[in-house]
C-alpha cells in the first residue's frame, strides 16, 4: 500500500507536470503570472520554470507595477 508521504510527492510531480504544459511557450512575465495566479510561490515557480527565486519575485514586482498603471 503506498503511504501518505509517497502519494503527496507523486502529486506534487504531477502538479508540477501540468503547470509546465500549461506555461509552455509562453514569456516568463506569462509564466509567472500564471503560476502566482493559482497560488504557488516564488520558490515552487522557480522550480518549475528553471530560474531563480529572486527573478521570479522581480517579474513578480514588475507585474504589480504594470498592473497599477
């Protein structure tokens, strides 16, 4: 029987999986937009994209920005 720590991590992986399809092709400001729009932070969208913490939580700012105009 798979226990509960294994059938978090497969979700987690699968999560992950459907958040890379669903951002394909898009701009990293659309990447990241999307990924903060569901929820996820800063670290779980670096993951995912393939950068860095600290870029994400600047595109993230810059979005805010573009947002307030």
């Amino acid at each position: 029987m798979v226990d509960e720590k294994k059938l978090f991590e497969r979700l987690d992986r699968i999560a992950k999986l459907i958040a890379a399809v669903a951002i394909q092709g898009k701009n990293l400001k659309e990447q990241v937009n999307l990924l903060s729009g569901i929820g996820l932070q800063p670290s779980e969208i670096a993951e995912i994209i393939g950068k860095s913490p600290n870029l994400v939580r600047v595109t993230k700012a810059s979005l805010k920005k573009e947002k307030a105009r």
